[in-house]
C-alpha cells in the first residue's frame, strides 16, 4: 500500500517555492504530468530549477486556482 504524503494548505504555505510532489497534490494533477509541463514549457505553470531540481512558485499556483491562467 502506497504512502500517503501530507501536505500544508496553500494557505498556511510559507515557503515561496514548493517541490513537484506538492505542486501536484495542490492542483490535482500528477506529478508527470508537471514533469511534462517543465520539460516542453507548455503547462499553465512554469518551474524554476535550483540545483537541478524544479521549484514551482506558491503564487503562481494560488494564481492558477483562483481561476488565473
């Protein structure tokens, strides 16, 4: 049986950036399907990466759920 991760709500995040795992708990989708996003930019949000690694902006996905494209 998978583990289930817990994630803060949007509202109580603090960090700026969020990893995929958490940028995909919070919009519903996989976290390929981001992966996707990243690799041919063409994703409704686009990551930036630190050390190799994507970040998704906190803003920009509140931006997306409040209706934002």
């Amino acid at each position: 049986m998978p583990s289930v991760q817990k994630f803060p709500s949007l509202e109580s995040e603090t960090r700026s950036h969020v990893d995929t795992a958490c940028a995909s708990f919070h919009v519903n989708r996989k976290p390929q399907t981001l992966r996707s996003w990243a690799c041919f930019e063409n994703g409704p949000l686009r990551p930036v990466r630190i050390s190799g690694r994507l970040a998704w902006s906190v803003a920009e996905i509140r931006r997306l759920l409040a209706g934002g494209e």
